[in-house]
C-alpha cells in the first residue's frame, strides 16, 4: 500500500505530503485548488508521461516521492525496507527516475508502479482495457472449475509448442543434416577403405627406411661383423685378454673380478657378432615390397592430414563420425515421432479449448447481467453492457477466443470496445462495477479513481460511495470527488486548499469533516440545514457501510 506521497513543484503545489489511510482516503477541496494535481503527481512517481509544462513557475522542476510497502522481486528499498519510487521533471522535459535510491528508466518505474497503483481517471491508460485483462476477468467470473480447464489449455499449448518448435527444428535442419550425412558417409567410407591400424605408420616408416638403405645396411654389417670375429678381430684379443685375467685371478684372488668382467665382455661380444651375422644375412633388397610400403604411408599420411595427426587420431575421429552418422540417420524416424506427437497435442489442446469456450459462453448472460445492475446503481442505469467472444486464429495458452466488454451509454448510443469509451467517469465506473462484480480482479493494492462522480449526484453518489468503501476493505483506495454522497464513507477526509495560489492539504477531523460536507452539500460552510443534512450523510453511510459489512460476513 501507499504510505507517503510528497510532491513539489507541480502546477499549483509549492510543497505537500499526503498519507493516506490504509482504506478509503477521500480528497475533497473547491474547484482549482489542485485536488486532481495531487493524481497527477502520484501518476508521475509510478511512470506517467511528463511535461515541462507541469513545473510551477519559478520551480525549476518537480519531484516527487511516493512510498510503498515492498513486493517480492522489488529492486532493494530504504534501510526501512520500504520501497521508494522518485521523479525528477525538469522545465525543459528532462529528468530523472528512481527506484529505490537506484536510477532506472522511466519504462522501469513504470513496470513497477503498475504492480503498486492503479489510477482511474480521464486519458489513463487501465489494464481493464487490455483484451488479456478483459478475458481474465471473465474466467475469474466463470468460476473454479474453469479455471483449472484453462490452466490444462495453458500445459496444452505449451507442450504442443514444444513439440511443434522441436519438429520445426528437425525440418529446417533437413537439407543441412543431408548434406552432413553425405560428408560423413564419405569420411567413414574412406578411412574404411584404408583401414590404418594403430601403431602403423609408425611401423611402416622403419620398414621404409630399412629397404630404402639396404645396401649400405649390408656393407656396415660386413665392416661391424669383420671387426668382431674376423682375423685378429675383437672376439679373438678379447680371448687373449681373458686367459691372461684368467690365469692372473689363478694366482692372486683380487684379479678374480677382473676376470669375470672379461668372461662377460668376450661372451656378449661373440653374441653380438653371431647377431651381426645373421642381420647381415636378413638384409635383402626387396624393390616391390618398398613401392607397397612406400604407397602405404603415403595413404595413411593422406588420412592423417584430413582427420588427425596419427592413426590414433584418425581413428578416434572414425568412431566419432560412425556415432553421428547412426544419429543423424536416426533423425527421420524422429521426425515422424514428432509429427504423430503433434497430432495428439493438437486435438488434445482443441478439446481443452472447446471446453474453455463452453464455459466462457455459459458466464456470458450472469456476467453481463451482473454488470448491468451494478452500473444502474452507479447512476447510468440507461447504459448498457455486453461481453462478447473474438475468436483467435488459433487456439493457445487463453484458449480459442478472447473477451471483449463493450459499453453503450445510453439509448441509440453504438455499443463499443471500452477503449472507445471517451468519459473518464464512464471508464472509472465501469471499472467500479467490474471491481465490485469480481473483487480479486488483480492484486494491485492501491486504487485510485479520479472523476468516477462525474455526471451523477443523489442516491446514485451513494451507491459509488458504498462500492468504494466495501473495495476498501480489501484494498487501499484513494478518490477525488466533489460529490458529499461520496465523501461521507471515507476512512480518512483530507481537505485540498489553496493559500496564497499555493495547495495545500488538512486531515479532518470530525467536526471539520461536517463543516466541509455542508460547504460540499450547500456551498456554505455555516448552513445550519447543511450541516444537519451532512451529519445524516455520515450515519447513512455508516449504517450502509455496517450492512455491507455484515453481508460480507
């Protein structure tokens, strides 16, 4: 709810703070004192269009300040925990808006004002004007039931979206997954044909360099083998050099390691020219078999260039271009399995939507009904009201149709679309009425009507009052009027008055209260008959109010 309200600078207010009462708050004044100025300033703190215009002379700029109670999700407030909107409008149009303490975008302010105030009066722009907020209001009015077959619809369309926009997907990837298939189907193909084992190039490439210095590989092995057993070679001094140690170690036992070491060194020795030997014998120049494995690493080496840098590589991405392969081969049946789920979705959602229009129609006659008594009460009782059905192009998360609340004023008047609807006070008691038919319409906690009394006067002012006191007593409501019928139900009367051409305001107590009903009801403050007839006014509406009360009870 609205706690506080400062504005400054704007029209015919200097300086003012208003706090409301946590019901009704009535603003009353003579005719220019700026009791509608004090709308506009609340209006320019939730995100209304300013002008420079509206900066009193002299003041440079307005500012105004509004207070609230926070709601879950609010940017963080003051260290009270309230939540602060700010409007700074400078004489050349400029400004600034905060939330707060924070600057944000006067679109930001506005988005969240709107959660916070709902203001009625000429040229506001209202919810109940959106054909969204028109359908909702009537399935509230359709009941329970109803509402949970519309919230169905909504998990209908949304699952059929899903599905639609995931077939959708699938189809537009057609010609792109073909041309994949083709590239993969390739690739598996070549790398197939290949067939490159693990480790072969590697194995491949020793086998080249072997065949390719076959030659020169026989001529060292003849040198290292001639060094090692040929005439006076390496094996023969090395027997020389172990029958001397031998004999040595026979004679003193500190040779006998020495001796051992040369046992070894002569018997790897003969062992190694034995395996130069039959190298030597291996070697052999085999020209066919060095063009196969010289085309064989070149193929391999041609792989590893396109799909890794070893077989390990190459093969790993094999395996790989195999799993998308079986995927994307996969996607044509999955296309049909969408297909046949879309089918089921859709006639899943026309029947939950057939239900949601059926039960839309069946509240047309009670609702517009409803409607009309309440606008005959509110002093148009040659108005007229209907509720009609537009069809959408197709049904969705609201069902098939939407709802459309049309007004007539009066006899030969065309009934029209409320946005058609010129008279602010013809907009604000409509909205009156539709508050009054369905009290949990929204959950915006602040109301606040401007001009809802034009036009009417008498027992018609009254039954205003009445409404506007029992929507009170689950919201905080705030009215400008100038009628008395409607001023006698507020909680708080806060008296607009201007000084010296600047407004300011008087919370009235009960005695100013009655004083400012007569000057309302006779234009003179000391009537003794006024004051007698304003004093009926109060224990009216307090009687009308106590009833309602009990009938709510």
């Amino acid at each position: 709810m609205l706690h506080e309200l400062h504005i400054a600078g704007l029209g015919v207010i200097e300086d003012l703070d208003l706090e409301p009462h946590r019901g009704l708050t009535v603003l009353t004044g003579e005719t220019g004192t700026g009791k509608t100025m004090v709308a506009v300033g609340l209006s320019l703190a939730l995100g209304a269009r300013a002008s420079g215009q509206q900066v009193r002379a002299g003041a440079g700029a307005l500012r105004v300040q509004a207070r609230f109670d926070p709601f879950p999700g609010h940017l963080d407030g003051e260290d009270d925990g309230d939540l602060v909107l700010a409007r700074t409008v400078r004489s050349d149009g400029k400004g600034s808006a905060r939330i707060g303490g924070q600057i944000v975008s006067v679109r930001e302010l506005s988005d969240v004002g709107s959660r916070l105030v709902e203001v009625h009066g000429q040229h506001q722009t209202l919810r109940l004007l959106e054909p969204s907020t028109q359908t909702a209001f009537m399935d509230r009015f359709a009941g329970r039931d109803h509402v949970q077959m519309l919230s169905r619809c909504q998990a209908a369309a949304t699952h059929l979206r899903e599905v639609v926009t995931a077939l959708e997907r699938l189809r537009e990837d057609t010609r792109e997954r073909a041309r994949t298939l083709d590239l993969l189907a390739y690739q598996v193909r070549e790398i197939e044909d290949v067939g490159p084992g693990r480790g072969e190039t590697a194995r491949l490439v020793a086998e080249e360099a072997r065949l390719g210095h076959v030659e020169r590989l026989q001529e060292l092995a003849g040198v290292v083998q001639d060094a090692l057993a040929g005439e006076g070679a390496a094996t023969d001094r090395l027997a020389v050099v172990e029958g001397g140690l031998s004999a040595a170690a026979a004679l003193d036992p500190g040779a006998a390691d020495l001796d051992e070491r040369a046992r070894s060194l002569a018997a790897e020795t003969a062992e190694l020219a034995r395996d130069v030997r039959a190298y030597r014998e291996a070697l052999a120049a085999d020209p066919g078999r060095l063009q196969q494995v010289r085309e064989r690493v070149a193929t391999l080496h041609g792989l590893q260039r396109k799909y890794g840098d070893d077989d390990a590589a190459v093969l790993a991405f094999l395996a790989d271009a195999r799993e998308r392969l079986s995927a994307l081969a996969a996607a044509d049946e999955r296309v049909e399995e969408l297909e046949a789920e879309a089918r089921v979705a859709t006639a899943d959602l026309n029947e939950i939507a057939a239900a949601v229009t059926a039960g839309r129609k069946a509240a047309i006659a009670p609702l517009t009904a409803a409607l009309s008594v309440e606008l005959e009460a509110l002093g148009m009782p040659q108005a007229a009201i209907e509720v009609v059905l537009s069809p959408a192009d197709a049904p969705g998360p609201g069902g098939a149709e939407h709802a459309e609340v049309r007004f007539s004023g009066g006899p030969g008047q065309p009934s029209r679309a409320l946005t058609k609807v010129v008279s602010g006070g013809e907009l604000s008691r409509v909205m009156l009425a539709c508050r009054s038919v369905l009290a949990d319409l929204d959950e915006v906690p602040t109301l606040v009507f401007d001009e809802i009394d034009a036009g009417i006067g008498g027992q018609a002012g009254l039954a205003v009052g009445a409404r506007l006191a029992r929507l009170a007593s689950a919201r905080q409501v705030v009215v400008v009027t100038h009628l008395p019928q409607i001023a006698c139900f507020a909680d708080r009367h806060v008296r607009v008055r201007k000084v010296d051409g600047m407004a300011g305001l008087d919370v009235l107590g009960e005695d100013a209260r009655v004083q400012e009903l007569s000057r309302m009801l006779a234009g003179l403050e000391g009537s003794e008959h006024a004051r007698s007839h304003a004093e009926e006014l109060l224990a009216e509406a307090a009687a009308l109010r106590a009833g309602s009360e009990a009938a709510l009870r």
